[in-house]
C-alpha cells in the first residue's frame, strides 16, 4: 500500500502536517506535492471536492483514489499501515479521536485569534485560547503519566498538536500574549514535540518566515503589532 502514495500538501496547513507526521512516524515513504491555495491549478481542483488540503493520491491496480480531509486520512493510514498510533483499547480510542476533536477546534480558535480586527477582538480571542488550553492541561494533569498525551507512546493526538504548537513559536517571536502561561505540562508536552523529528520534519526550513509573511498580511490587529515591530526594529538599531 505505501508505494506511490502522494501527499497534496501547502507550505502552511497544519492538517497537511499531520499526515506527513503519521506517515514518518509509520515509516512510510510518499512524496509530497504542494499546491498554492490562491491559485488552485485545474487538476487539484478535480481531485479536491472541497478546494483543500491535504489529499492523499492512493494507487490502486491501474488506476488512483484520492482521499480528502485529514481525519480520513489519519485513519485510512490506521487501517492500512503498520505501527498503529491509536491505542488498542477501544476506549482509549475514543477518548484520543475527541481530543484530536478538540485539537481542530483550538485550530479554529488560533485562526480566529490571528485573524481578530481589533485589540477587542484579539484579546477576547486569546482569552478564549487560553482557556481551551486550560481544558488540556487538565486532561494531561488528570491522565499522563509521560512525555506524550497517552503517556509513554507517540499518539495521532501528538501529531494532532504538534502543528498547534508550532504557530506559538512565531507568536512567541512576535509578542508575550500570555496564551500558555501556567500550564506546566503544555509546556513539557510543546518542548517534546518540537524535538521530535517526525514534527520538526513536517515543515520546510523556511516555514517560520513563510508564516510570519503570512500573519503580517492578514490585515488584522496581530497584523498591525508586527507592522510596528519592522518599523521600529531600525530605529532601535540606529539608536
């Protein structure tokens, strides 16, 4: 099944992110194929019945399937691939699909939080983010017993938030917003991901700065902080 796999990807999605983690955390071998989502060429939008991705391009005898949204993906590759990252209980299981749930709602709630239009907005938004991280400090508190969400074994959750954490990295370039504060193991769990080489591998070298280009043109209050940090970044050097 893993030969010829190819993942339709774009530099900055973070559900692209995790099916590359799953499939090297798996050991699969794929090549990935990024589109730009502003200029969708003819054939992805053939093959993408919502305009997005990841796809996943599946040969099968002479012909190909592709596979749309990254849940779909995440457990097509459960089902076909060897070491499973879900857990064998059947209700483990499920408590780990809810919080990948929950991880593509905090998803929901980081672009609403880059996207808010004023100061208003953006703290209520961050407030909010907050919050839901509240919610998985929690759980962690409540159910860890090591450096990943399920304890000592890698999980689809870490591929899951894996991605979440890497927008903090730009945001924490950019400004101390206050989102992870005293969540201690958030922040035990963030450092484990960001070294793990399935997660770090997910991206290309320049997605920091590719995200940071992107954040400052979204005309938004965020926006606005970086603008009037690039203005007075020379001021402060020719001082």
């Amino acid at each position: 099944m893993a030969a010829g796999l190819i993942l339709v990807s774009h530099h900055l999605c973070p559900y692209v992110q995790r099916a590359a983690i799953s499939l090297a955390e798996k050991g699969v071998p794929f090549e990935r194929v990024n589109v730009d989502l502003a200029d969708k060429p003819d054939w992805f939008r053939a093959i993408s019945p919502l305009g997005k991705v990841p796809l996943l391009r599946v040969p099968r005898d002479d012909a190909e399937e592709v596979i749309f949204e990254s849940a779909v993906i995440l457990e097509f590759l459960e089902e076909t691939e060897a070491d499973p990252l879900h857990p064998a209980d059947p209700l483990m299981r499920a408590r780990h699909r809810a919080w990948i749930e929950f991880g593509s709602a905090i998803l929901n709630a980081t672009g609403r939080f880059y996207s808010a239009p004023d100061e208003a907005a953006f703290f209520r938004e961050s407030k909010g983010l907050s919050e839901m991280f509240g919610r998985v400090e929690a759980e962690l508190a409540a159910r860890q017993s090591g450096p990943w969400f399920g304890g000592d074994r890698f999980s689809l959750v870490d591929a899951v938030y894996g991605p979440i954490f890497r927008y903090f990295d730009t945001f924490d370039r950019i400004g101390d917003f206050g989102i992870l504060d005293g969540k201690p193991l958030i922040k035990a769990w963030r450092k484990a991901l960001s070294e793990r080489p399935s997660v770090k591998q997910a991206v290309g070298a320049d997605y920091p700065q590719r995200l940071h280009t992107f954040l400052r043109a979204k005309k938004s209050y965020l926006s606005e902080i970086i603008r009037l940090q690039a203005i007075a970044a020379p001021q402060a050097r020719s001082a």
